[in-house]
C-alpha cells in the first residue's frame, strides 16, 4: 500500500556517514530543510572522519534490493538521487530496480572519497558509466569524475574542455550534465550546465575553508526540484544558488556541516 505524506518524496541511494557530513545522512538533513520528504537505502556503511574514510562495508545485493523494494511498496518516489555504490554488484541491482522506475534520476557519481580512497571498484564504474549513466536526467561529477567518464586522458583544465567531456556524456545517453567547478580553481567556482540546448554557467564566490559533502547536497538538491517538476536547468539553478547560500553560511559559522535550506 502506498503511503500518502503530503510532501514531494526523493529516495537517496548512497553510503551511510556516520558523522552526518555526508553521505544518506547529510542528504536527508538537506532534503528536510526545503521541505521534501526523503527516504533512504544505504549502499554501504563506512568508517570515516574529517580525516577520511578508513573502512567500507557493502550491502548485501540481496538486502539493498529488497529495501529499494520496500520503498517503492510504500512511498510515491518523485526523484531519485544515486551517489555512492560501492561496488558491480550493487550497481546492477541498483539498474534493474531503476529499470522499472520511471521518474527523474540525478546522478551524483561518486567514485572515491576526498582524501583519495576508493568507493566504487572498477567494474564498478564501467557498469556505472555504460549502463547507469543512460538513464540519468541529470548527471554531476567534480572535474576528476568527468574525465573518467568521458574517457579523458585528464582532467579538465579549462571550461572549454569541461565543456567538451561533458557533451562526450551526453552522447553516452544522459540528458543534462552538470560539471561541478568546486575542484576547479579560481576565483570563483563555476558549475558549467550543459545539454542539447548548449552550456550555461552558474557561478559563486569561492568560499574558503575545507566542507564535506558539497557535492551530494548540489545532486539532492538538484533531485528535489525534480521531484516538484522542475525541468534539469532550472533545477541545477536552485541547487547552485542553495549549497553557494550553504557553504556561505558554514564558513561563517567556522564548521564544515552544510545545511541548506535551513537558516
């Protein structure tokens, strides 16, 4: 039977945090605070602090699929927002269950932690890249995880190349991309939208200071304006704007915990 909650609902597939600076954790933070219903199924538990993540432990296939199971049972999903997966496995589980889904996908494609560890093993990613990143609306890697998706031999190191891999992932079969300029340098930080209508770029000042988990709250960010019909441009509009008014608000408070859409 499915519940009626009153509320637009966005189901985060992702790894668990136990510090809540990322991660499922941090998502349904971010989702309560705009006033969107979030559910929740877990790909992995980590061991992980300011300093890094220093364990993971995957779901079982069987089990994460039953939980997807159970919220599609449950809840009417407006928006799905994917991030960590952790392993092949649970990126096909993940596909097939997506398969028979048919709302928004946003696609955080997490591939390794900030400080360098490994979070989704290599044929992992192939399965990500060639499968899942098809059935994405929208897609948002940092600069690192666009070059391995586009197949590049590097990182970008100008907009006129981000621009380039991104229009190699839409020819890949994903709608919108959305290449996220925190890792990019300069001045300001310069999120380069880009589909079949050409690019636009969303722009921020740089904010000093080292925050966790910017990423994941621009993509469910990003996935709740999906899930109240918003088209992929405008959503990633209101995304930038949110986490920029976030990270503005963590710097100034000296903590590295974004929340956005609470005061």
């Amino acid at each position: 039977m499915t519940v009626k909650v009153g509320r637009p609902v966005v189901l985060v597939i992702g790894g668990s945090d136990p510090t809540g600076a990322s991660g499922i954790q941090a998502d349904l933070r971010h989702l309560a605070g705009i006033g969107v219903f979030g559910a929740a199924v877990p790909t992995a538990l980590t061991v992980q602090t300011m300093d890094g993540v220093s364990q993971v432990e995957a779901v079982d296939p069987d089990f994460f699929r039953a939980q997807l199971d159970a919220v599609r049972s449950t809840l009417d999903v407006g928006a799905v927002m994917v991030s960590m997966l952790a392993n092949a496995a649970i990126v096909r589980e993940a596909m097939l269950w997506l398969h028979a889904y048919y709302g928004p996908v946003i696609l955080d494609p997490v591939m390794e932690s900030s400080s360098g560890g490994s979070l989704l093993d290599e044929a992992g990613r192939v399965l990500l890249r060639d499968l899942l990143l098809p059935r994405a609306l929208m897609v948002c890697p940092n600069v690192r995880e666009l070059a391995w998706l586009s197949s590049a031999s590097a990182p970008a190191h100008d907009e006129a190349s981000r621009h380039a891999q991104a229009d190699v992932l839409l020819d890949r079969g994903c709608a919108c991309v959305v290449s996220k300029g925190g890792h990019a340098g300069g001045l300001e930080s310069v999120d380069l939208v880009v589909d079949d209508a050409g690019m636009e770029r969303l722009t921020s000042p740089r904010v000093p200071g080292m925050f966790r988990g910017a990423g994941g709250a621009f993509a469910v960010t990003a996935a709740a304006a999906c899930a109240r019909g918003a088209e992929p441009r405008v959503a990633a509009r209101f995304a930038q704007r949110a986490v920029a008014d976030a990270l503005v608000r963590a710097h100034g408070l000296n903590t590295p915990f974004l929340s956005v859409g609470s005061t």
